[in-house]
C-alpha cells in the first residue's frame, strides 16, 4: 500500500471478531484465562491491549519498523528510551531540543547516573568529538524544537553505527508522513503523539518505533515494567487521527509555505527559522531527507517590537503550549515550552527571549495572515 493508504488500512484496521471497521475500546484492566499456566494472548492491560496493539501495530508499519510501542505522553516515550542504559552509561544529545527533554535529562536521569553532553547535531565533527569510551547513544531531533535545525540523519547514523551507537530520532515535528528516520538509519524513532498523529489536541500520547527485534523486545519490556502505557480511549482517539494525518499535513504544509512568505516580506520580522526557506544554509539536506516542509515555522520581531502586544492581539491563533494541531498554536519558547532551561543556556543555543514558536494550522491561509497583519501592526 501506499502511505496515504496505510495511514487507513494499516495495522490492525477491523475488528476481527466483528467485522467493525473500527478496532474496539476494549475498556478491560485483565482477560479470562482457560489455562492455569498457560499463555494467553491477552493478561493483563499494562502488559498488553487490543485497542493499543492495533495502534503500535500501525506507527510501526507507518514508520517501516517492525515493532511500536504507544506511551502516556511523549515524555512517558523518551523516559522509556532512555531507561535503555545504565548508570554510568553516556548520551550525546542535540542542543536544540524540547524543553522537556532537557528537563528530564538534567533533573532526572542525570540524578539516575546517566551522563549527556549537548552538541550541535548539525556539526558531525562536533558529535564525533564529543564520543566518549562510554557514550552509547545519538539522541537528536529534527527539524528541532524550536528553531527547525536540520541535521543529516543519514551521516550521523554512518557515524554512530562506527562507533557502536544507537541512533535515536524524535521525529515529532515531520511526523511519517515527511520523514522516516528508520530507514536513513536510525535506530529508534520516537513521538510526542499529542502532536500532528493525534492532530485535534485532544489527547497527551507518546509513540516508539524500531527497526531490531531485540530491542522491540526491550523497550516492550521497559513499557511493561515502569507502566505508563497509552490507555485504550486514548489509544483509540490516536488511531482516529492518524487516519487523517495526510490531508491534515498537506494543508499544515501549504499553509506554513504562504505564511512564511507573508513574514519574509514584512518590515517588522527580523528573522524566521523554516526548513523551506531557500535561503538557509539546510534547505537542500531538508528538501533531501523530507517530502515537504511541514507546518512549523519561528521567528523574530525586529528591536523595538512589543512582543506582548503581538501575541495579544491575536485573535484567530490561539496562544498555547503544544503544536500540530487543526488549529494554529502560537507561544513564546523562552516563558512557556523551554522555560525549563536555564536562560543562559537557552541563548547560547540561540533560543532568544523574543523567539516566538508558530504551529500553522489548517484554518482558511488569508485569515490566518489578515490575524498576523493586524497583530503585527499593533507590536
């Protein structure tokens, strides 16, 4: 099948027993058994459910992986990824990342033993020299949040694989439908499913796909034994999105390409971060490695702007954490979704005080820019 065509009929489509053209909620925390001893399919709902099981079955399928695993929140995912490694074991990881990756490196996993050291993916000699004796993993994301970094996931996975490293890729803000890190490479690919998959802000969910049976193995083991597992309504909700990521991106795609060329043209942005941008220096690795350029876009107001004033002038784009919604999200990285670095940090990897963050949504294009023009006259 096509990919527009898995996104329907991929996984688990039906329910067998049925015939529904929707997989149940199967709404149960255990399953009868006939055998004492014995092994059953179903257990227990931590260990194993139906309706999630046709969702993992599915981004697997989605992502070319050959097992998936569904989360409580993206950040429920990550944790489980990196429960992979032992105290003493080393991660390089991407500078630019989420806001809450950072904080659960640094106030969680750092306390567990793990050591991280944060470099610019963009720069491979940069990734090699930070390589330790210990290091295990490349952890990265791209495009990054929130300043649509591209990295070449091709060239780090050759890199990371010389040097018996797995590759880990959130793959959140291109989504399958873009871009599919497996098969540049990777080893892991992870999501904060409350994003684009689930597309209606609607549901907090996480997602985990890989290309190796063993380490399907263990992170299936790890989803079990730490527990924070995808619940079935939610696991439901997310299959439901999913089945419409492909108009939903093509809109989210073309609408981010016209409002980037309103903010290129206007006299009062300094500066925008976009993966289509023909000028930026990562357009031909973006234009390579992904099918479009996705619905998110940041950027700068020139001195002398009132960034609040802007933000709350707008009328039609809401302000809120999250993204890759039908509706556009707008917020402020500094104060809202990378409050959680410190700001010293933050600017040194370019994440500016005035840097504002925007999740193009799906609405009408020329109301979305006449609500940008008349914020932006009153900043």
């Amino acid at each position: 099948m096509k990919f527009d065509s898995k996104l329907i009929h991929g996984g688990t489509s039906y329910d067998k027993y049925t015939g529904a053209v929707n997989v149940p909620i199967y709404q149960t925390s255990t399953y009868k058994q006939t055998e004492l001893g014995g092994e059953p399919q179903w257990e227990y709902s931590r260990t194993g459910n139906p309706t999630r099981n046709a969702l993992e079955e599915l981004i697997a399928q989605l992502e070319g992986g050959i097992s998936g695993a569904a989360f409580a929140s993206g950040s429920a995912a990550i944790h489980a990824v990196f429960s992979l490694f032992s105290k003493g074991d080393h991660i390089v990881v991407g500078n630019d990342v989420y806001g809450g990756t950072f904080r659960l490196i640094n106030t969680v996993l750092t306390r567990m033993g793990l050591e991280f050291t944060a470099v610019d993916t963009r720069d491979l000699q940069a990734v090699k020299q930070a390589l330790r004796p210990n290091t295990k993993a490349l952890y990265l994301e791209t495009p990054t949040n929130p300043l649509m970094h591209i990295s070449d996931i091709k060239a780090l996975a050759t890199l990371a694989h010389t040097n018996d490293l797995l590759v880990i890729v959130d793959n959140t803000f291109a989504t399958p439908y873009l871009q599919r890190p497996l098969e540049l490479g990777a080893d892991i690919v992870l999501h904060s499913a409350s994003k684009y998959l689930g597309g209606h802000s609607d549901l907090v969910a996480g997602l985990t796909v890989v290309k190796d049976e063993k380490l399907g193995q263990q992170l299936h083991y790890l989803q079990n034994a730490i527990g924070a597992i995808l619940g079935p309504q939610d696991s439901w909700l997310l299959q439901r999105g999913i089945k419409t990521l492909a108009v939903r991106m093509r809109a989210h795609n073309e609408n981010a390409r016209q409002i980037f060329e309103f903010l290129e043209k206007h006299e009062k942005v300094a500066k925008i971060y976009y993966p289509g941008d023909k000028k930026a220096p990562a357009y031909a690795l973006a234009k390579e490695q992904m099918d479009d350029f996705g619905g998110m876009l940041s950027f700068e107001l020139k001195e002398g702007s009132d960034l609040k004033a802007f933000i709350e002038s707008l009328q039609l784009i809401t302000l809120a954490e999250s993204l890759g919604s039908v509706e556009s999200l707008i917020e402020v990285p500094a104060i809202m979704t990378h409050g959680a670095i410190p700001r010293e940090i933050r600017l040194k990897d370019g994440i500016k005080d005035e840097l504002i963050r925007l999740s193009v949504g799906i609405e009408d294009v020329n109301d979305l820019i006449a609500d940008l023009k008349q914020a932006l006259a009153k900043a």
